[in-house]
C-alpha cells in the first residue's frame, strides 16, 4: 500500500481528472460520432437531415478549435476504478475537486455547480458532495468522467413500477422521451436501469451511459425502435432519429418491487477515461 | 433554401414552418434579464425588422467562442412585446407557446438553431457591439454579425408550428403502441 497521502501522487490525480475533462468536453467520443453520421446519412426528413448535418459540423469544429462541443459544460460526474492498494480517502477526494476546479478555468468551462436552495454559484464547478463521485474497485487506477448537462438530466425519470405488468418497463422508457419531446437535445442516448432499489437504480441508468453504444442486445434494440417510431427527432422537429441508443443495466431486487430509472443523455454523450499511474 | 438578410421585411411572411432558411446580417442576443429591462427601459436597438437570438454565449477577448441557443420558452411572457414593437424573428431551440404562434400570425417567424451547437454557431460570427454590459456576459445583449447560420422556421407567420404538430403525431404514435 502507498502513501495516500503522497503530494506527487495526488497532483498526478487532479491532473488526469484535467485530462479526462479535458477530453470529454471537446472530442465526443467515436462510438457517438459515427452513430450520428449514420443517423445523418440515413435520415429521410430534410429537416431533421439539417439538424443532424448542423451536429456533425459542430463536432468536428470544436475538434477542429479545442473549444468545448456545447456552451452548458454540464456538472462532474467521477467514476473512480481503485485497484487494492488505492484506498478511497478525503485527499483522494479533494485533488478530483481540484481538478474540477483548475479545469474550470483552463479549458474553459462553464460555471454551473450551485447551492440548490440559495441557487448562489461557487463559480468553479464544485461544492458540497460535488464532483460526484462513484467507486468501483478493479485492477488498475482510473478516473472516468461523465460531464451532465440540465436539458437531459431535467427530463429523466424514475418510476416504481408493477411487477406483474409485464409491459411496464417498455411502457415507461418510450413515455419518458414522449413526455420530454424536444427539450433534452435529442437524438437522445437513454442509460436505463432496471432492478435494485429506488437509489440504486438512478446509479445503474447513469452508468449505462458509460458503455459504448456500437451493440444493443434484442431488448436495447426493440426500446429504441419504439422510441423512433415516435418520430420526434433531433432537436423536436421532426424525423427518423430520436434515439442513437438504449443502454440497459441491472441489478436484483425486492421481489414486490420494479425499479426503473431512465436517464436521458442528450447527443453531446461525453466521457472520457485516463489511467492514473500508482507508484 | 432562401437566404434571409438583416432587417427582414415581409418576406418572412412567406415562410412554411418545416423551411431551411440561413439568416445573414446582424443579430442581438437576449435572455431571460435582457427581456426584463427590455420592457422596462424600452429595446436598446432599432427593432424594425430585427431578429433576436435566445443565447448567452461565452465572449473572450471580443471574440465569440461558444454561442449555443438557450430554451426559447423562457422567453414566452417577454416576446408578444418586442413582436409588438416590429422585431420579425426570434431564434433559439425548443419552440415556444401558442400564445407566440398567434403573436407571431401575418408578422414574424420563429427560427430554430439546433441545441449544442455552440462551436458551428461561432464560426459564423463576428461580434460588433454589447449592450448592457453589467447584466453579465451570459446575459448582456450582444450585437453579432452572422454569415449564413443554418435555420430552420418553426412557428411560422401562417399559425403553423412545427414543434406542436410532431409532438402531437408522437402522442398519437404512442398511444398506437399500447
């Protein structure tokens, strides 16, 4: 077990947290790009043809420029992969918040992270319980981030549902994009959780957003093809594509319980992964 | 595709919600504050034939680097007045609500820009003038020159509102799949 309290190391910490921010908030992941340019090149709307072509540009863009793909950065969401000898300490904690903090001003971001009842903004991204930070133990040291914004995140859903209507878990994913409609940026990418308890399922729908969206198993697949029988597309306007991909992730639960959570994800699905070495 | 050039007249009438239209010439920036003072101290710019952009964008050393739209439905209780005062286009993302459909019948257009798009939309322009600048950067009215920025008209000038009708088809496509 190392020092974890070693400067150099926590210092290497804050700055992957940079890179990884970094990263996300300017190159959108090639999973996600390639699925809007296949949405762009199929899409029979002209409208939403326009929308899609509009998304594509601004991708490479900001590429192009290393600015940041949309003017709302979102707010830090960490995922933290420790190995056996990276305990998960306040200092660990604290050079992540630093790293939010510097990254704020060096990339730059917006400044979104408020108090949620006096709405007063610390103006650099963190705050009470803010990175949020998720932990999962593995075999080497990662800080993955997933920059979220409001437009998608305000229309996500959780819904304690019926166990015996064997529908109710399809029924419920296709109505939470009805409901949202244009607002969330779409095409959406939806992270759906399902199982676990009222808290743990939130989790599961956030971090179905992680995975890659190149495959959809038979029942990923179905949810989306109901979604886009919708036809609301990108942006609300109109046309083929309202969702590029349905992530699903499970848990057990209470066999007197159905948890589902949805969480929309606009088409600006950012995250990024850097490796941390341990000394 | 029509080509639409600052101040706008009345060719905008002729528009159908659902046409792709780029917009050149110059556009001010107002949000959630600059829509108060607005109808409190009267509009700081010649409104006849004006278009107004729904956006707070990241200026840095004069120059524009980020300038997204923001949810035009904020907007909705400000808009009937600067319609009202002669302003012939409002741009911004989502739509807004019936009540600016009928404003806006035989006087204006509502514009889409597509949400995200913040490094596109900088791209094509170049920032002339601020007003109101101590409401902050997000929220001051900044005057912009735009080259072509790529439009779609989503309430037009006829009572069509292309926002409604999709989500009306995908209430009834929903309701289909029960």
């Amino acid at each position: 077990m190392h020092d974890p309290r070693n400067p150099q190391f926590l210092l290497a910490v804050a700055q992957a947290t940079i890179r990884a921010l970094r990263e996300a908030e300017i190159n959108l992941p090639n999973d996600v790009t390639e699925a809007l340019e296949t949405a762009r090149n199929r899409e029979t709307n002209p409208v939403a043809r326009r929308e899609l072509t509009n998304i594509c540009e601004n991708i490479a863009l900001a590429r192009k420029m290393g600015i940041p793909i949309c003017q709302d950065t979102g707010v830090p969401v960490c995922y933290l992969t420790l190995p056996p000898t990276v305990p998960y300490t306040d200092a660990l904690i604290q050079a992540i918040t630093d790293g939010v903090r510097i990254a704020t001003t060096t990339i730059p971001l917006r400044p979104n992270v408020v108090d949620p009842c006096s709405r007063k903004n610390s103006g650099t991204n963190t705050g009470h319980l803010m990175p949020y930070i998720h932990v999962k133990p593995g075999d080497h040291f990662s800080i993955t981030v997933l920059p979220k914004g409001a437009g998608a995140e305000n229309v996500s859903r959780i819904g304690m549902l019926l166990p015996s209507d064997r529908d109710a878990i399809g029924r419920f994913v296709v109505e939470t994009v009805l409901i949202a409609g244009g607002r969330p940026c779409p095409p959406v990418i939806l992270g759906v959780g399902i199982g676990s308890t009222f808290d743990g399922v939130a989790a599961l729908a956030k971090e179905a957003l992680l995975d890659s969206i190149d495959h959809m198993d038979s029942f990923e697949q179905n949810l989306c093809d109901r979604i886009n029988l919708l036809k609301i597309g990108p942006m609300g306007l109109g046309g083929d594509t309202t969702a590029l991909a349905v992530k699903v992730k499970k848990a057990d639960c209470h066999t007197a319980s159905l948890p589902v959570a949805v969480n929309v994800q606009c088409w600006a699905s950012r995250r990024a992964t850097v490796g941390i070495g341990v000394p | 595709m029509t080509d639409l050039w600052t101040p706008l007249g009345d060719e905008v009438l002729d528009l159908r919600a659902g046409d792709l239209v780029t917009l050149s010439g110059t556009v001010y920036t107002a949000r959630d504050e600059a829509h108060l003072w607005m109808v409190r101290k009267g509009i700081p710019f010649n409104p006849e034939g004006a278009a107004v952009y729904h956006c707070g964008p990241i200026v840095h050393r004069g120059h524009i680097i980020a300038a997204g739209p923001t949810t035009s439905a904020r907007m909705n209780a400000f808009t009937p007045f600067l319609i009202d005062r002669g302003i012939r286009a409002l741009i911004g993302k989502g739509g807004m609500d019936d009540n600016i459909r009928l404003k806006l019948l035989n006087r204006g257009v509502y514009l889409a820009f597509t949400g995200g798009c913040a490094a596109l939309a900088a791209s094509k322009m170049t920032l002339t003038g601020v007003i109101w600048e101590d409401l902050g950067m997000a929220e001051a009215i900044w005057v912009i020159d735009v080259d072509h920025l790529p439009l779609v008209v989503g309430i037009d000038a006829h009572g069509n509102d292309l926002f409604a009708i999709v989500q009306q088809a995908a209430r009834r496509a929903y309701e289909a799949q029960e």
